[in-house]
C-alpha cells in the first residue's frame, strides 16, 4: 500500500486495488462514515448528490411496490400449485 497523506491523527493509504484506507494515530482502521469524511475532504472520493425525495412520489411508489408485490405472489402460487399438479399424476401412473 502508498502512503497518500499523513497528518498527526491518521494515515491514508491507497491499495493496488486503488481503494483507500485510513488508519488512526493509534494504528486501527477506520471505517464508515468518519473514513468516507476524511476521504472527502481530501477530495480522494466524490459523493453522490443526495435528493430530498418528494414525499408524494414516495407514496406512491410504495403503494406499487406493494401491488407488484402482491401479484408476484399470486403468480408464485399459481405456478407452484401447476408444478404439483404433474407430480401427483406420475405418481398415480405407477
């Protein structure tokens, strides 16, 4: 791993995978939010823009999803009692 910066409280280093990782000034890794602030404000990464999601569209998305859910499991119910239905008929062949 490269030494990219080093100040008094931690370290940053760059993998051959060319991801970063931060160690403290105790020699422990850090991670999750406080690495990808550190990572940010040394301008190493860059964050996604965050929308403020309009709280109509996510009601409406959510009564969706739950129609979609709704009808994926009638179709798993109907195609499991349609693979049951061949078996009991090979069975009753024997």
């Amino acid at each position: 791993m490269k030494v990219i910066a080093k100040t008094d409280e931690y370290t940053i280093f760059q993998k051959r995978s060319e991801r970063y990782a931060v160690k403290n000034a105790a020699k422990r890794w850090i991670n999750g939010d406080e690495k990808v602030a550190i990572l940010l404000e040394h301008k190493l990464i860059e964050a996604a823009p965050v929308k403020a999601p309009e709280p109509e569209v996510v009601e409406e998305a959510a009564e969706e999803a739950a129609a979609e859910a709704s009808t994926e499991a009638s179709a798993e119910e109907t195609e499991a009692s349609a693979e049951a239905a061949p078996e009991d008929e090979q069975k009753s062949d024997d």
